[in-house]
C-alpha cells in the first residue's frame, strides 16, 4: 500500500538524520573504551611526562602535544595574514576576469592530498629550507607550519570571504560618502565588522591544522623531543598526530602502548570538538533559513 | 603620508600577499608534473610493480583506490543523501536537529587519523572484519558523511519554497514532493557534493593506513575482505621506507593521485555550473 | 443558496498577532465569492484555513479556532484525508508558480499524485484542463516543453488547469492577476465566469474594481474582522457600514 511504503521511507530519512548523533557519540564511545585503559595501565605522570619512549614503556606526551601546539601556531600565524589578505583580494580588488582564475586555483589547493603535499614536501621543500636557513636538516616544524598554512588558507579564505560579503552595504556606501578612499573603507569598516569571520576563519585553521596527519609527518622530521629553545621552530619536532599514524601499524593490540595511542586519539578528538562547537556558536546557526511563512 | 599613498601601499601589500599564496599553487602543480612526467607510461599505469616496486607499474595502487572510492559512495551516500533530506524537508528548529547539526560539523572536524584508529578499533579489531576494502569503506565512508550533508542539503534548500506549497496544494504528500519535485532538481548540487566527497576520500592516507591498505600485493584483491592498495599509501611507503627508489617513479605516481583527484575537482565544478546555466528559477 | 462552505467564528492567530478574527462566513456553491480588503487584512490566511494549506507553516507557532464545514463536514477533525481535500478545493496564487517540469507534466502532476496512470484519460484531461483555462489554443503543440518558457500570463492559466485537472469542487484564487497584463487579467476573468458553473470559485481581488466586476457575493474584511458581506450589487453600490464606503471610495487603500 502506498502510505505504507512511504512510512517506511520516511522513517529510514529519520533514522539517516539521526544517524549524525548515533556516529560521534560511537567513535567517542570507541576511542573511550579502547583509550581509557591507558589511564590505569600507566601512571598519570607518565602519560603526562616528557619523554615519549615507547620502546622502555615512556609514555609522556608532553613533547607530542607541545609539538602540535608549535606547528599548528606556526601554521596559524602565517596563514592568517595570507588567507585574509587573499580574501580581500579577491573580494575587493580583483577584477573578475581575474577573480573567475583565482577561485578554481584555491579550489585547487583544497584538492591536493595531504600525501602529495607532504611529499613534495619532503623531497623539494626540505632541503630548500635547509640550504636558505643554513640548519642541518630541512625537516623542521617551521617546514611542517608551512605546508600546513597552505593547507589551511583555503577553508580560512571561504570563512573570510564570507565575513566579506556579509558585512552590509550600508555600512561601505556610508564611509565612502564620507569621503574614505576604498582602502580606508576596507580597514576601517569592513574588517571590523568582519571581526567574528575573522575569529571563526582562525578556529576553523586551528583546527584544520592540529588534525593534519601526513603532510606533518612525512616533513617534520618526526622527533619527539619538547620545543624548549627559542629557535624550535627549526628544528624536528613531533605532533600527535604523525605519532598515531606512524605507530599504530606497529603496536601489539591491547598492549598498553596500544591503549595509549588511542588516549593521544581521544585528546585530538576532544580538542577538535570543542573548536567546533565553540566555532559554531560564534556563528549563529540555526540552520539555513527558509524565507517568508509559506512562499520564502 | 597621504591617503592615497597609503592605500597604494596597503593594496600593494595584498597583492604580494595574494600572489604569494597563488602562485605556489600553480608551481605545485607544474613541478610534480614536469618531474613525474617522465615515469609515466602505459607501462606505468598498466601494470603491476616489480623489482620492489622500482620497476613496472602501478596498476594495483590505482585499481584499489577506484575501488575504495566507490566502497565509500556505497556507504556515504544513502546515509548522507537521507541525512541531507531529514534536515531539508522535514525537521523543525528543535534542540534536536540542532544537535545534529553540531553532531555534522563534529565529524566534519575529526581528524582523519582519529577516523582512521576508530576504524582500526571498530571495523578491523571488534567487528573482525580484518584489513580490508570492507573496514577501509566504512572508515572513508563515515569520514566523507559530513561533507555530502552538507552540500546535499544545500542543493535542497536551493529550491524555492514556493515550489514546494505548490505540489502540496495539488494533494501531493510530503514525500511525493521531495520525490517529485525537489530532489530531481537538487540532484546536480548533490551530485557535486558528492563527488568533491568522493575526492577527498580518494585522496586520504590516515583512514586506510590501519584499515585496509597493504604495501605489496601479488594480485587484485578479489573480495571485499581482501587487502588492496591505493595510491595515497603506495606513495607515502615508497618515498618514506623504499631505499633507492627512483624519485622519478615517486613524483610519477605522486602525478597520478593528483592527476586523479583533480580531474574529479573538474567534474564537479563542470556540473555545478552547467546547472547553475540550465536552473529554471 | 446551497453553501458550499460554512465557516463559523474562525480566529487564526500568528505568533506576532491576530488575522482572523471571529469569521463567520457562507460560501455558495456555483457561484463567485470575493473577499476584499486592504493588504495583511487576513484574505490569504482565510483562503488557506479552506485548504488547509496554514497546516504546512513550520518555522512559527500558529493557533486556529472555530469550525471550517465544506459540505457540511468539519474539514478539520481528525482523520480527515488532508491530501484528498486539497484536491477537491484548489488553490492558485499571486505568482504564477510552475512546476519545473513541462506543460503536461504540470497539468498532471495532481492527477500523477493521486494514482492516475491511464495515459489515455491523462491526455484528456489535459487538453480540457487547458481548454477550460483558455490556454489549449495557444499551447497544444508544445506540450513537453518547459513550463517556464511560457510567458507570466500563459504560466498562470496553467496553473489554474493544472488546478482544474483535479476537478476539484472549489477553486481558491489568491489575487491571481496582480502580475498581469490587462489582456491576461480579462482572460482570467472570463474563464471565471465560465467556470462557476462547474465550480464554486473564492477569489482574493487585485483591486476593488476587479471585485466589483466579478464577484456575486463580497465580503470585505479588515484588519481580521468581516465587516460586512452580501451581494455584490449592494455592497458596492449601497454599503451599509462606513468602513466598507471608505474602503470602496478610496479614503484608505
């Protein structure tokens, strides 16, 4: 019967709605029961340590956390400059001929695997960095933040662009009559009308940033050691995410060593959580709005 | 210094700022392929590899991604394509949709590795599903779901409201006018959600790393419980753990996922606006 | 006078206020009901409670009370089909509003919706729906093109056959010319005439002129409340309240 079959569709839409839920809250779940262990297998000091030593049973995570906080704000402050500058590029000052080559180009950039980019990475970029700044290897954090702001800018330069945009008209046409030259304009008016785009572009970056996996690995040399010295930045350094990734493969299941992994697993899900949440809230989101009572 | 001074320098400063951002991309992308180019042959695409991988083909590496791509449209799309039509067509504005929503833009934020270890976790260990394009499916799967929510339900909302009150008023059910109506004319949106989902699946290293890829296989995997290689793997082993391997062959299969993945960007923005011309409204 | 439908003390309310206001209103059959006003007076809302259309708003709360009879029967109680009244009581709105689809497949779409596969009757109810709407002429040899080609006028004649080819008992009409050229307009208002033998027709006007050329009954309504209804020649030659005379007279728009 008609009304029956269309029942049956219209729940199995609902039961895919309310899949969203059903899917964090079990990944959370997963991470938990296969994370927690670490927890009790190992003391809190350990696990919070400064030397990551698998082999003789050193579990501190310490310079893995602080290695992802160094590249991922290296990251952040040059891609922020950049992706804002970008966009008000693109925004305000590009004619469209040139608009209509830059927006693929970008979209471009957001399409090149991580992997690729990790290698060329690797292969062309390290050994630049090495020869220019004169350090004895190439494979540094500044090198990893640099592949990292690139593979940021995209998603940050959406965010702005849309800041942009949705600053009204009002407000440009206002500080125009008044007699602001365009640049004026855009300093004075529209970016800090912009400034919660601005806010969300860097959450969104951030967290882009903390989450990237291959590109960190294959370049930023992979030593666990804590950033203590001013010039850290040059040198090898390891996140927590080339960690999961590079040892994983090679952990007995169950063994603590493996628990733990999946502990640094649930910080990372946790810490990208909260950056979204909060980055959502910045932005007032109810979903996209249907217009008008019946005929929007 | 005079106004217009400043804003010549200020507009300066943007374009070298722009020009520093679009023009490595465009070097990128020109450099791998004049470095790879050179390895790149039928041979290259057609065979298998040997001689530890130094020699021969790639074959294998890109018939496994072909196949896990479309292990992930299986499991990514009904969900997301449903997902997509629950929020468009029939939820209202409760503190249930918009958990939801947050639950979408969690997944959307999760790192591929997270996703790659819950896939290890779940599908390979607990679900004893072992490596395979089975677990690597799902894993991609999941990761890909937010995505296509996204973009799908966007192609939705695109149609005007006033279309559906219409159907409505002819004494067409909710579910006839989403079928009728509304998804016939979303489809191209959705389409390019999916395939820019779908690219970025292909892509991905961290999800398939514990889940399903191996490093050398004699043959194609001949069931979804079976191993494969891809592409993304086989260049990460090659170029990290292969002594003496020949950079060409290393930017030549770098060409070839990025050949693969771009020409799948193409696709999608062909579509997108192809239907941005034809759209009747 | 047979009444079609009776409706008795509706109040609808929105969340930021009242439209209708304790309505109480006969609608007979066969003939051409207008219900004229000046704008947000509560007309399309009335029109909507007689198809049950106000059901589909989502993003507000709505109150409704009162009682809405078509035939006799309360359209509102529970287990009414709401699918199978609206098609007996079509509706065509302000914007003419096609389908994205071709000519005959929006004429069908209802029928197409309600289970009807016969090609044959399909066709013929094509040709007579666009007949009755004064279309068929202008449209019979591009049937399967685009709806969206015909031109503002053409759309909104086949949206009054596509209502037509339900063969509903009523037909509600929300301001249905104000995007049209006079010829158009004149079109429409013919095909009213024609059609009110068939069906009973209610009809939100452009303007008060083209209520005082059409209607057979009036009701004026203002600000949610009906004040006043009767035949057309009395109410828009000798109105008995002053708000109507003002309303008629052009003191308020």
């Amino acid at each position: 019967m008609k009304q029956r079959r269309e029942f049956l569709i219209e729940t199995l839409i609902r039961l895919a709605g309310f899949s969203a839920i059903f899917f964090v809250a079990l990944i959370f779940l997963f991470l938990l029961r296969e994370g927690a262990p670490a927890f009790w297998e190992t003391s809190l000091g350990n696990l919070f340590g400064q030397r990551w030593y698998p082999n003789e049973d050193l579990f501190g995570t310490l310079p893995l956390i602080l290695g992802s906080l160094l590249v991922t704000a290296g990251a952040v402050v040059m891609a922020l400059p950049l992706g804002l500058a970008t966009a008000v590029f693109i925004r305000e000052l590009a004619p469209n001929w040139l608009r209509e080559i830059l927006k693929p180009l970008i979209e471009v950039l957001a399409g090149i695997p991580s992997v690729v980019l990790g290698f060329l990475g690797m292969v062309a970029i390290a050994p630049l960095v090495r020869e220019t700044l004169n350090v004895p290897t190439g494979l540094t954090a500044f090198t990893g933040s640099l592949m990292l702001a690139y593979m940021a800018l995209p998603t940050m330069i959406s965010v702005a662009e849309d800041a942009i945009d949705a600053v009204p008209k009002d407000y440009r046409d206002g500080a125009l009559a008044l007699g602001a030259t365009h640049w004026q304009t855009i300093w004075r008016v529209v970016l800090p009308a912009g400034r919660s785009g601005v806010i969300i572009a860097v959450m969104l970056g951030i967290g882009r940033a903390i989450g990237e996996t291959m590109a960190v690995m294959m370049v930023t040399g992979n030593a666990a050691r804590i950033p203590r010295e001013w010039y850290a930045l040059f040198l090898p350094v390891r996140t927590m995410t080339a960690t999961i990734a590079a040892e994983m493969g090679e952990v007995a299941q169950g063994s603590t060593h493996y628990h733990v992994l999946f502990a640094v697993g649930i910080l990372l899900f946790v810490v990208t959580f909260l950056i979204n949440a909060i980055a959502s809230l910045v932005v007032i989101r109810g979903g996209p709005r249907r217009g008008g009572r019946l005929m929007g | 210094m005079s106004r217009q001074a400043s804003e010549k320098i200020a507009f300066a400063i943007l374009t070298i700022l722009a020009v520093v951002v679009v023009v490595p991309i465009v070097l990128v992308v020109v450099y791998i392929v004049v470095q790879g180019i050179g390895a790149v042959n039928w041979e290259f695409l057609t065979a298998f590899p040997r001689n530890g991988m130094k020699e021969g083909g790639i074959l294998p590496a890109i018939i496994g991604t072909v196949v896990l791509t479309f292990g992930t449209a299986i499991v990514s799309i009904p969900i997301a394509v449903g997902a997509a039509i629950y929020l468009a067509e029939y939820a209202r504005d409760t503190w249930l949709t918009r958990s939801i929503r947050l639950a979408i833009i969690n997944l959307a934020g999760i790192p591929s590795v997270v996703y790659g270890l819950f896939g290890l976790g779940l599908f390979v260990l607990f679900m004893g599903l072992g490596t395979s394009i089975v677990a690597g499916s799902l894993t991609l799967g999941l990761m890909t779901l937010p995505v296509v929510i996204s973009t799908a339900e966007e192609a939705l909302l695109a149609v005007p409201q006033r279309i559906r009150v219409v159907s409505r008023s002819l004494g067409a059910t909710r579910w006839q006018t989403v079928r009728q109506v509304v998804l016939p004319n979303a489809l191209p949106g959705i389409l390019t959600g999916v395939i820019l989902g779908l690219e970025r699946a292909a892509g991905e290293t961290a999800p398939i790393l514990f889940t399903v890829a191996a490093f050398y296989l004699p043959q194609l995997p001949r069931s979804p419980l079976d191993q494969t290689m891809a592409l993304p793997y086989h260049l990460y082993v090659i170029s990290t753990q292969v002594p003496g391997m020949p950079l060409e062959v290393q930017y030549g299969t770098a060409l070839v996922l990025l050949v693969m993945v771009l020409s799948m960007n193409l696709v999608a923005t062909i579509i997108r606006s192809r239907f941005r011309r034809r759209r009747q409204w | 006078m047979v009444a079609k439908f009776s409706i008795r003390h509706l109040t609808f309310r929105y969340s930021d206020g009242v439209a209708l206001r304790d309505v109480t209103l006969e609608i007979p059959a066969n003939e051409i009901t207008v219900v004229f006003g000046p704008s947000h007076a509560g007309k399309s809302t009335l029109l909507r409670s007689l198809n049950r259309l106000n059901d589909l708003i989502e993003n507000e709360a709505t109150e409704m009370s009162g009682l809405v009879l078509l035939d006799g029967k309360d359209i509102y109680r529970p287990g009414v089909d709401v699918t199978e009244l609206r098609r007996r009581v079509g509706m065509v709105f302000a914007l003419p509003i096609p389908l994205p689809l071709t000519i005959r497949e929006n004429v069908v779409y209802g029928l197409r919706m309600r289970g009807e596969r016969r090609q044959a009757r399909l066709n013929e109810l094509v040709e007579r729906s666009l007949r009755q709407a004064a279309l068929w002429d202008e449209v019979e040899d591009r049937l399967d093109e685009p709806a969206m080609r015909l031109s503002g006028g053409q759309q909104q004649r086949l949206c009054l056959a596509r209502t037509l080819a339900l063969e509903p008992d009523v037909i509600l009409l929300d301001n249905p010319t104000s995007g049209l050229d006079p010829l158009s307009t004149a079109k429409v208002e013919a095909s009213l005439q024609e059609l009110k033998a068939d069906y009973t027709i209610v009809l939100v006007p452009h303007s008060v002129q083209q209520a005082a050329r059409v209607a057979d009954l009036a009701a004026f309504l203002l600000g949610g409340d009906l004040v006043e209804v009767g035949p057309s020649e009395q109410i828009f030659t000798r109105p008995q309240e002053p708000r109507t005379e003002d309303y008629i007279t052009g003191r308020f728009g």
